[in-house]
C-alpha cells in the first residue's frame, strides 16, 4: 500500500468515486454531473473539482472513454498532475540547510521538527533544531525530549524569550560546528494576529542577514484532520509568509485525502512530506503518483 498505511487516504471519496462511476451504464454527462457532485461534497474545493471535471470531461471526448475502468484511470491521471509540483523533497537543496516550521498550534509543528531532525540525522547529516517557540508553556521542554530521542543537538532559551535571540544563537552554533541541517519550531501563527506574523518576519531578517549562503525551506505544517479548516489556514499563510512546501500531519488511514488535492492546485504549493503516526520515524517523503493511486487501493 502507499505510504504504508492500511487504507486509502481518500475514504469516503474513494467510496462515492466508485459508487459514481460503476453504478452507470455510460460515460455521459449523468455520470460527469454525479462526480462533480462527490468531489465537492468531500474535502476538494470547488475550484479545484470544476479543473478535475473539465480535464475529465475533454478526455472523455479526446480518447473516446466508454468503459468506466477507462474513467477510472484518468481520474488517477488527473490528480497526479494537480499534485505533482516538481521540486517535492528537501534532500535536493544545498547545505547548510535552514528550515523553518510554520503553523497554527496543535498542527504538529514539534512532532514534525523531530521527525525531519530523526530523518536527516539517520542519512548522516549532522542537525540542529531551534526552539523558537518561546510562547506556548512547556513547548521548550516537549521538543527537549524529542531531541534526546533523535539524538540531536537543541538551542533553546526561557519561556517567553525573544524567538529571534534564539534563531541567532542557533546560527551563530550551527556556523561554528558545521551543522548541515538547522530546523526551527515556530510559535503557532495566524495572519490576523499581526504582531506573532511581525515575529516571523524578524526571524527571517535575522536569518538573511546571519546567515546569507544558507539554503532555505519554510515549510507549512498543517494537520489533515482539519479538512477545509486548514485549507483556510494555506490561504492565510501563503498571504503572510514564502511558503516553500507544506508537510501534512495526520494523515493516517482516518483521514481524507481530498485536502491534499485542494492545497496543491488552489495554493499552487507542493506536499513534500507526511506525516502518518505518532512515532519519530513515522513520516514520509510525498509521492504524487502513489498517492493518485491510492484514490482505489482496496
């Protein structure tokens, strides 16, 4: 199975697709109207359905579909190519490496700080991770530990401290020891709380002037769970701030999968990983045509 879990990421939508396309004796715009009618009632806009009807529709007429296996098939050719955006991984950037970690609290920002720092340190890369978020209680702590269990180093300062001070001392160790890969958890940010989205751009200023020849990833973290709740939340980050890829949390055999579809198409953004449990190497680079094709994995 994709991505190793034992269900499709789509759920419910995979059940109406099928439903849709199957339970019809022809490929007419009956069976069209029906689809157009399950992708809006799951977890893919509206937008995004009206791009994956027409593209259907045209097929349909260009390569004469009759047999719903036909259909079938070009639904999955479809989504692959509204998410797949190219440049997908981090492995590909240059090094030294900073990545910062955006989002609302709750998302998984820590979880997945751990996660990347376990992945890289385990392909031999020396890492070190930025407590930047000095806001939430205890939230040094928690990343605290998952350090020791990714066995990396970690920076951190006294709650409420200035996140920027703690960005600056983490380049300032990084630079000094030669670290390839420097990963800094944010506070939980929304655009409309101006002074957390002035913070990050301090942070960004002390980066680009610190630390200039250092390659740069700010990913998007947001939990799958959510549905159209962190659809709003990719349109209010991409307002705020240079994404350069989101990595979706929770993304477990409970999950639907259509949030992913929306987010890559509508935000024009790439998935470049998941997250797919609650252990430290639960977590995996993003792969448009698998995921496509877990729309009908049994």
């Amino acid at each position: 199975m994709a991505f190793g879990v034992k269900k499709s990421f789509f759920g419910k939508l995979q059940e109406k697709i099928e439903d849709v396309i199957f339970m019809r004796p022809a490929v007419d715009e009956d069976m069209l109207d029906a689809l157009e009618e399950a992708l809006i009632t799951s977890d893919i806009g509206m937008e995004t359905t009206v791009r994956i009807i027409e593209e259907l529709r045209a097929a349909v007429k260009r390569e004469r579909l009759v047999r719903p296996e036909q259909v079938k098939e070009q639904i999955v050719r479809i989504i692959e190519g509204l998410i797949d955006k190219g440049d997908r991984h981090l492995m590909d950037a240059g090094r030294p490496l900073i990545v910062m970690l955006i989002g609302v609290n709750g998302g998984g920002k820590t979880t997945t700080t751990a996660k990347l720092a376990n992945m890289y340190r385990r392909r031999g890369e020396s890492v070190l991770l930025a407590a930047a978020d000095t806001f939430r209680a205890a939230a040094g702590e928690q990343l605290e530990v998952w350090a020791e269990r990714a066995g990396v180093n970690l920076i951190r300062h006294k709650e409420g401290a200035d996140p920027s001070a703690v960005i600056y001392d983490s380049i300032q160790s990084a630079k000094a020891k030669r670290t390839d890969v420097l990963i800094c958890d944010t506070a939980g940010r929304l655009q409309t709380k101006k002074n957390l989205m002035a913070e990050l751009a301090k942070m960004n200023k002390v980066i680009a002037r610190e630390f200039p020849e250092a390659a740069r990833e700010t990913l998007l973290i947001l939990d799958a769970t959510t549905g159209k709740n962190a659809v709003s939340q990719a349109g209010e980050f991409k307002d705020a701030a240079d994404i350069s890829g989101v990595v979706l949390t929770k993304l477990d055999g409970t999950a639907k999968g259509g949030i992913v579809v929306t987010i890559s198409d509508e935000f024009d953004l790439p998935v470049k990983f998941i997250g797919v449990g609650e252990k430290i190497d639960d977590i995996a680079a993003f792969e448009p045509a698998a995921f496509a094709s877990s729309i009908f994995e049994e």
